[in-house]
C-alpha cells in the first residue's frame, strides 16, 4: 500500500452500516457501505488493496469506534 493512501471506516450511519472511503494517489473514491470487517475486507481487495490490517493499529482509520463496532450503540 502506497504512503499516500488513506483508508477511512465512517461512523455508523442511521441507515445501517458504515460508509468505507479511500484517498489513493490524490484521487477520493467512496468504497461501499459495510456491515462488516469481511465487506471492509472485499472492497478493498476489489480496490486493489489486499493485505490491508484491519485493527485499529493498522492504516486504517476508524472514526465512531473501532472494528468491533457496527452498530450506532457505542
């Protein structure tokens, strides 16, 4: 994964799920809505970015909590 690349796991929405965007070489792509680490996983792999640690200690950036979170009740 390139030192520019920011992955970003959106708070849970209203509607259910959290919103999963990506900034990639300047370029802000909205990756999908996920209800769980596995769609996380699946939309960065379609992305291209495979291999991608999904703990809080990795590149990702976890805003409304970490990855056990997946509902508004935090």
């Amino acid at each position: 994964m390139a030192d520019q690349t920011e992955i970003v796991i959106h708070p849970v929405s209203p509607q259910g799920g959290r919103k999963v965007t990506a900034h990639v070489l300047g370029v802000d792509a909205d990756l999908g809505r996920a209800f769980t680490p596995a769609d996380v996983s699946e939309f960065l792999r379609r992305a291209g970015l495979e291999d991608v640690d999904l703990s809080e200690a990795g590149p990702i950036r976890w805003e409304g909590g970490g990855p056990e979170v997946w509902t508004g009740d935090i």
